[in-house]
C-alpha cells in the first residue's frame, strides 16, 4: 500500500517482488507500470501477466546440452527423441557436448558459447546445471529445460541448491521448467484429431500418463507441462497461458504442491474469466498424502481445507483420481454448453434406471419429472406398464427398431432436459449395437449433451470401440460414478461461469479509515488483551456488548449500574480460553455478586500467575445462535477467513466453512451455505431466524480487517459472535487476537 508503512508488492512477467516504501514500482501487470490501482489493500498484485511460452512449444531452435548418439547412453534415447520432435515442430536442434564433432550426423557444439545461433530452447541433460545455466544467460536463451533431480525434493542441502538455481534463472531473464522433471513436454502428439483439446499440467510426469492415453480413444491433447520442482515455471504460469488458447478446452492438474497460492489464484481467476474449465487432482488431502508429496516436489501442500476452498471459490474443479480427471476433463473440454439442467436417465432396464437415477439424485444431479405429455407420448412406443416418469425404462424391445430412435428423440425435445444418460450394463448384441448407434445419431442432431454408461468390463465390443469411442458427440464412460461426477461438475462450471465476477476486481485497493484508526492497537508478537482486541473490532464497524473495564471492586458495582443488570464479568488480559480457568462469571444481578465476582476473578489471576488489564464488567446478550468468525494467516494463500458454528460447539462439531480472501457478499453467504448447522440459523424449535444479513456484514468486516492488517495479524477469533433474531443484528461477545 502506497504511502503507508508496509511495503508494496508489484509484479513483472516473472514473479511478484516486494518494493520497499518510497520505491517507485517497476514494470508490472500487462505490460504497464503498477498502478496503485493494480494492487489491493494489502499491497498484493490483482492481475497477472500471461508469460509467453510459443517458444517453448513451438520453439525455432533447440539446444540439447550433454547430447549423446552413443548406444547403451542413457543420454541417447532422449537426444533421439528431442530430434524427432524438434522435426516435428520444424525447429533447427544443434547438439552440444564437449568431446563430440557430431550427434547423430548434426554438427555439435563444444560449449553453449560456440551456438551457431541464439537458441529459444535449452535442453540441459548434465547433472550440475548450474554453470550451464549462467552460460545460456549470455547466450540470451529464452527457455530451458533441467532434467537433473536432487533438489528441493531431497531435503535442506537440496533446497538450497534450488535456491541457488532459481536465483541464477533471475538474473539470465530465461525461464526454466525443472529441475526434477522429464519429457513430457516432448511426447509425440496426434495430429488427426479435432475440436477442443485437453492441456495437461502435472508435477509427476509418470501420474499424467492416463490423460495421454486419452489421444488412443480420440481425445485430442493439445500440451503437456511437466513442471517438476517449479524453481520457476509454475502450475499457475501455464494454467494462464493455456487458458488463452483457443485449442484448449479444458486443462487437466496433477497438483502435488502449489509453489505460489497467490499466483494460482490469478491463474484460476482468469481461467474462469475465459470460461475455460480446470480440473485438478490435488495431493494432501490426509497427513500422509501430504508428506509423501513433500518429499517429492519439497513443496507446501498447504492446509487441505483452505485449499479446496480456494479452488472452488475460482472454479477449479477438484477430482480425486486419475480416472476422474480423464473422464471430467474429456467432458469439460468437449461438451457445449447446457441448454438446461435437467438430466433424464434412459434404459432397457428398470432396475438400472431405478439404481442410476439414486447414485445421481444423492450427488446432486436433478432428475425433472416428464409431463403428462411427454410421458404419453413415450407410452406410444413404451408399454403402458414401464415408468416414463424419469428414470425412463424402455423394457428393451422398442430399441431393437424404429421405436428406439422416437424415444429418444422425444426426451431430448423436452424444454427442461439438458443431459440425457443411458447406462448400458453390458453388451447385448443386436439390440446394444442399435441402441447406441440411435444414441449417437441423435448426439449429431442435438445441441444437448448424451452419455452413455458402457459397462461391460471387456471393452473390446465394436458397439463400444467403433461407434461410441469414434463419436465425439457422445460422452462415453466406463463407470457410473465417473458419469456422475463428470456430468455434475459440468453442470456445476457452466453455472458458474456464467455468474462469474472476479473477485479480484472487487477487492478494496486503499485502506479504510479504520485500519488508520487501529495500527496504534497491535502488538508486534503478542496477544491482545480482550478489551483491546475488542477496541479493534468496533474500530471496524463491528458491534461489541456495552462494557466497561475495571480495576477495583468499587468500580465494578459502579459499572454494571451503567451497564444494566444481569452483567457478565471477565478477567481482561491476553488470556485464551477463559471459562475452563473459571475468568468468567455469567448472570450476575446485584452488587454484592459483582463484588463478589471481581475478588474471585482476581485471586484467580493470581493463582496462576496471570497478567491482567483489569476486569470487563459486560451486558448479557442472550437469544442468539453462537457463531465464530475468524481470520488467519495462511503458509500458501495469505488471510483466510473462517465461519462456522461457535460457542463450545466449535471445537466438537468443527462446523466451519473457509474462503480466501478477496470474496464477495455471494461468497459470504455460501459459506452459511456449506455449515452442517445451518438450518440452527434459519429457527428451529420455534426459535426465530437468525439475522443472516448481520452475520454476513461481520464476515466481509473481518475479511477487510484480515486484509488491511495481514502485516500485523496473526490470528484473530471472534467466538461467541452472538447472532440475534432477524432485523437485530450480531455481537461479538468475546475475541481473541494475536499479533505477528
């Protein structure tokens, strides 16, 4: 923040840098200097450049470092294949080692400085990197690629040696993919597919091998980034470029660590700006899984559930298997748009109607109803007898002739059908072979999505290899959960997308009065005493009980007069959990138990040695729903902010719902959304409906707070946040903050 006593963030084409205060920024978002205008409350950088990688895909000259044509090398297989794919992408390779006139008949360089010409791509197969990699700065090379592992992946001594690495990759402008990474990027790519394509990005080459394979059943893969260890190049640098491609559909994540969660974020936001999907499996979500992906790429996985929040905040959409980002992402990439949500299940089969139409139901899928129209109409080709309600059940005759091409037709004309699926348990020739291929004829003629369940655990029938797997219209899947899954979170990104409003865009880019107001208020490394920390939430607009901080018995009785009876008195100090060391007596209404009540509270505090403020002497807020509202600072995304249920339940329950900051009111409240215990907020019992509006005002309050403090805030807990009855609004009975 410009002006003030932080320092400001700016970014160029690279990464983000901090600029000390008084510091002019330099060359910054799309290609303009940062304006203040560029960077939000807390300094950080709201836009992001795409880095221009066509030289890397597409370069016009090609280096190979440590190239070999000698047999048994482990080097020569990979020069062999860097020539062929340097032929395929028309560029001219040149060879470098420095005991070889030639490599494989091409003239070979003795060293990087001996080129023939400036290369775009540099391909380094040597173990020590590191010199190689200040000779290219020289040669002005735009890319290169390091294969060698024993970095960050491997422990401290690693890490540093990455640190040295990327430090060496700032200074030469070049940008690196690796190290620890391998030759995906350099596969053999059909050529004779068309539409949509998939782009992958994975930090384990060995884990994007089934999207690959995709290409054998007619997906087109468009790219693929294999990002290793990121000491540069990153998930989030190629999510942006290819969200520019007009080839891509859809792009597919392996994720182990995130290198930058900030840097993510923008990626994700400007993928959703485009409408193009993300699907992503994402490791960490157990202790485990976290530590494994740690010693593999020695990255942050960053705590799970902030994690899926914030993917789901910028619609990345988060998968748990290789087989599940297959299928969602072939859909994704595939599929035009929904003309309606409503998806209607088709089968010879009532019971694998009736069981397919439950598995979708519980996932969320909605199932409409026919008309009374449309189900007369199916029953002229359905015997009265099956259902036609939805699930429809064809009893299996009518798709052996003309009959079956009506029907679907007809479910496919209905106004409130979007997705129409057919699960086929198993292969049932004659009748299989002309239910699907009426099932893909009709695909060609409708704008509407159809999928078809192939179930047979054979796949070699032709009904499934010819005409499902050579129809691009037709989304095939081998398993119903898998059709479930993807066909929900097509749904669920078109929906999403069409309502999208960057957060970024939103987000406050000068402080408010308030954080002016609270700076004198923190205490660099220490927790805050509650009156203090409640200093600070009324500096932000948000409501506390009438209260007065004593420090004598006398003056206790005085106050709660002032304050009114029953009171709630407190030991003030920075002091967590205060009811379970007996610092808090409740329902007190006279002054002999106000007295009473500071002796007790103070001979407390001094049994265990605890420093106190004084002594809160507070109103007593009752009806309400106890909530807790809270902030934290984040190792990957920065503050996020947390609502759940409160009081005692919080810590039994853990009822809670996470975002990142920058969000929106509509992301406010989707977070009541998300609570198991929301309908305790909606009146239950007879009790009246909470102030929802008042709940969702403090929430946007404490994300302004977390991010116009996030230099001074460690942790700040709002528990109980009494929420009252509709139209009275919600008061923060006690907090918690502590400074950093």
């Amino acid at each position: 923040m410009l002006g003030s006593t932080h320092g400001t963030l700016t970014t160029d084409s690279r990464r983000t840098r901090v600029i000390a205060c008084g510091e002019q920024p330099g060359p910054a978002v799309h290609g303009r200097p940062a304006e203040v205008d560029d960077l939000d409350v807390s300094g950080r950088p709201l836009y992001s450049d795409v880095p221009d990688l066509d030289r890397f895909f597409r370069p016009e000259s090609v280096a190979v470092i440590g190239a070999s044509d000698a047999e048994g090398r482990p080097h020569t297989g990979i020069t062999r294949q860097l020539i062929a794919w340097s032929e395929r992408v028309g560029a001219r390779l040149h060879p470098v080692h420095p005991s070889r006139p030639t490599v494989f008949g091409l003239p070979c360089s003795p060293c990087v400085a001996d080129l023939p010409e400036e290369v775009d791509l540099a391909v380094l197969l040597i173990a020590d990197p590191l010199p190689v990699i200040e000779q290219l700065a020289e040669t002005k090379a735009k890319f290169a690629v390091v294969f060698a592992s024993g970095f960050a992946e491997t422990g401290e001594e690693g890490a540093a040696a990455q640190e040295r690495l990327t430090a060496a990759v700032e200074r030469s402008r070049m940008r690196l993919l690796g190290p620890n990474t391998n030759l995906n990027a350099f596969e053999r790519f059909r050529d004779d597919l068309d539409g949509p394509g998939i782009a992958l990005i994975t930090q384990s080459g060995h884990q994007g091998r089934p999207v690959f394979a995709l290409q054998e059943l007619g997906v087109r893969l468009t790219h693929w980034a294999p990002t290793g260890n990121e000491a540069d190049l990153e998930t989030a640098d190629f999510i942006s470029y290819f969200a520019e491609r007009p080839e891509v559909g859809a792009i597919a994540c392996y994720v182990e660590g995130l290198k930058d969660g900030r840097a993510f974020l923008l990626a994700a936001d400007r993928a959703a700006r485009r409408k193009v999907p993300v699907v992503a499996v994402k490791v960490g979500r157990t202790e485990t899984g976290a530590r494994t992906a740690a010693s593999h790429t020695g990255k942050l996985t960053g705590a799970d559930a902030v994690v899926d929040a914030a993917m789901r905040q910028y619609g990345v959409i988060r998968v748990d298997g290789l087989d599940e980002l297959q299928d969602t992402a072939t859909l994704l990439a595939r599929a035009r748009p929904p003309r309606a949500e409503g998806v209607v299940v088709y089968s010879i089969s009532g019971g694998t109607g009736a069981h397919f139409a439950d598995l979708a139901s519980e996932a969320g899928l909605r199932l409409p109803v026919l008309s009374e129209a449309r189900q007369a109409e199916l029953h002229q080709w359905i015997p009265e007898y099956l259902s036609v309600v939805n699930p429809v059940d064809s009893g299996g005759h009518p798709v052996g002739d003309r009959r079956g091409q009506k029907i679907i037709d007809a479910i496919l004309d209905d106004p409130e059908v979007g997705v129409l699926i057919c699960p086929v348990t198993g292969p049932f020739p004659p009748l299989s072979d002309r239910l699907v291929q009426d099932l893909v004829d009709a695909a060609e003629r409708t704008d509407k999505l159809v999928c078809v369940v192939w179930g047979s655990p054979v796949g070699t029938e032709p009904a499934y290899r010819e005409v499902l797997l050579g129809s691009s219209r037709v989304a095939t899947f081998r398993t119903v959960a898998n059709c479930i899954t993807a066909v929900r979170a097509y749904l669920d990104h078109h929906r999403f997308v069409a309502g999208y409003r960057s957060p970024f865009d939103r987000a406050p880019r000068t402080p408010s009065p308030s954080f002016r107001r609270t700076r004198e208020l923190m205490r660099p490394g220490q927790q805050l005493s509650e009156h203090a920390a409640k200093q600070l939430l009324r500096a932000y607009g948000i409501r506390v009980p009438r209260e007065q901080l004593v420090t004598s018995a006398a003056a206790a009785v005085r106050a709660a007069a002032q304050v009114g009876y029953p009171v709630v008195m407190k030991a003030s100090g920075a002091i967590a959990h205060k009811t379970e060391l007996g610092l808090v007596k409740i329902g007190l209404t006279s002054a002999s138990q106000v007295r009473d009540a500071y002796r007790e509270l103070t001979d407390i505090a001094r049994y265990e040695d605890l420093a106190l403020d004084g002594v809160l002497v507070c109103q007593m807020v009752e009806r309400g729903v106890e909530m807790v509202v809270g902030a934290t600072h984040d190792a990957l995304f920065g503050p996020t902010v947390t609502v759940g249920l409160g009081g005692v339940l919080v810590e039994v329950l853990r009822d809670t719902a996470v975002r990142v900051p920058p969000f929106g009111e509509e992301q406010a409240r989707d977070m009541l959304a998300e609570l198991r215990g929301r309908a305790l907020l909606d009146g239950v019992r007879g009790r009246p409906p909470a102030d929802l509006d008042a709940l969702v005002e403090v929430v946007l309050r404490v994300q302004r707070m977390a991010l116009e403090l996030e230099g001074d805030l460690a942790e700040l807990d709002i528990n109980p946040l009494m929420v009252l009855p509709r139209g009275q609004g919600a008061v923060a009975l006690d907090a918690l903050v502590v400074c950093r």
